[in-house]
C-alpha cells in the first residue's frame, strides 16, 4: 500500500529542486512508461487503476483519487511510474551534436528531444537556463525519447570553447543552408524562441546559416524553435547520403 510519504515524495517531483535532490522523474502513460523501461531506465515506482503491461513487473493498483494526488496531469491518464535520472554519459568529438541556448518551452524542448531521436542525435547540450528536460511536461512530450538522448546541462560558452568540432548556429541573416555543405560531425546552436542565439555565443560560431523564407510578401518573421531544428537535422542527415 502507498504510504502518504511515498505520495509526498512523488508529488516533491514537480519540482525540479526535488528531481535533482533525489535523482528521479515521473513518467504518466502506458505507452511512455513501457518505452521507458523497455530502453533500460531504472523503474523505482509503478503505479496503475487497472491491467498491466507486457514484460513490466506488475503496477500497485491505486484509485483514479489516489492517482490524481500525484499526477502532474489535469486528469490521470491510469499509469503513474517514478524512473532514476540516468548517469550522463561524456559528450563525444566526432558526432553530431545540438546545443540550445535558452530554450524554455517544454513543449519545444520535448519536440526537440524526440527529433534528435529520430535524426540519430544521441547527445543534447542545453544552457543551464533551458527548461528542466525532466519536467513532467517535456517527458510526456518526449513521448519516451529521453531515453535514448543524453542531455547535458552546462555553460554554452565553455563548451563551444573547447569543443574541436565546428560550429554551426540558425540566425535570421546567415548562409543559406540549402546551398551549404554540412558536414558529418558538427555542433548546431539553437537560440531561443524570443531572442535568437545569445552574443556571447554568436562570437563562437564557426558558420552562421538560416532556412530562406520562400514567401516573398510580408509573412511569419521566423520559425518556431523546435521547427527550424527539425529541417536543419534533416540537412545534416541528408547530406550524408548525397
């Protein structure tokens, strides 16, 4: 049975202060918890009203009530689990890697989580500004991808200063990215979805490159975040295969 401390604890989650203190999120859904657990994450806590999952140890069966009291959601969805934080893993030289200079979505920061997944960006490096990547809106928004991708939380600038890879950021008036040869391994710097790319760190670029607006009227003036770093990973990876 759920202690009330259990349920204390939990709820503390919501909080990234409590994330960090006892190196832990909260994962909601079926399908999130499954792929979760099915990519190695520690399973510390799990919770359901009802059924169980294929090749999970079965949950502790709680009351839609007793569920709501821990859910970061409006509604409980049924499936409540707690997974350990993973260990960071070193960020590599010789990969593609994105950056993210004060993203504080967490709609955008999930989006970008699951693209990197699929472009095959094994590590994000975030600006210790950016939006938790353990919040509970970015994890559902993941939709289990965090797992596959290690984020690092540090100070932009010193990273772009010892990094020998080279350094690529989306401005507004840079390189057109169609016409720009990108190569295998490099580091792409997304700026936030207010102010762009910060001037501490525009000083470190290597190439400065943009996605041209095709409309020739007066249009949007820029992209969403999450958006731009969709087409430019696919620019990366595509140039692979030319």
């Amino acid at each position: 049975m759920t202690s009330n401390n259990e349920i204390k604890l939990i709820t503390s989650l919501h909080q990234k202060k409590y994330r960090i203190k006892h190196g832990l999120f909260v994962a909601e859904g079926a399908k999130l918890i499954a792929d979760l657990f099915h990519s190695n994450l520690k399973l510390k806590y799990f919770f359901a009203q009802e059924g169980t999952l294929p090749g999970l140890p079965s949950p502790e069966y709680l009351s839609e009530k007793e569920l709501q009291k821990m859910s970061a959601l409006k509604n409980t969805n049924g499936w409540l689990a707690v997974f350990q934080i993973p260990d960071e893993e070193t960020i590599p030289d010789d990969d593609l890697i994105v950056v993210l200079d004060t993203v504080r979505d967490p709609g955008n920061l999930g989006t970008i989580i699951r693209l990197c997944d699929w472009f095959g960006v094994k590590h994000l490096v975030c600006s210790e500004d950016t939006v938790d990547s353990f919040n509970p809106k970015v994890v559902q928004s993941t939709m289990g991808s965090i797992a596959r991708v290690t984020i690092h939380y540090t100070s932009i600038v010193e990273f772009l200063t010892t990094t020998k890879l080279p350094i690529f950021g989306a401005v507004l008036e840079g390189d057109n990215v169609y016409k720009t040869s990108l190569p295998e391994a490099a580091v792409l710097v997304m700026g936030s979805e207010a102010n762009g790319i910060s001037e501490s760190i525009l000083t470190k670029l290597n190439h400065r490159i943009t996605i041209p607006n095709f409309r020739k009227s007066e249009g949007a003036e820029s992209l969403n975040v999450a958006t731009a770093t969709g087409i430019l990973l696919n620019e990366f990876r595509r140039s692979i295969e030319r």
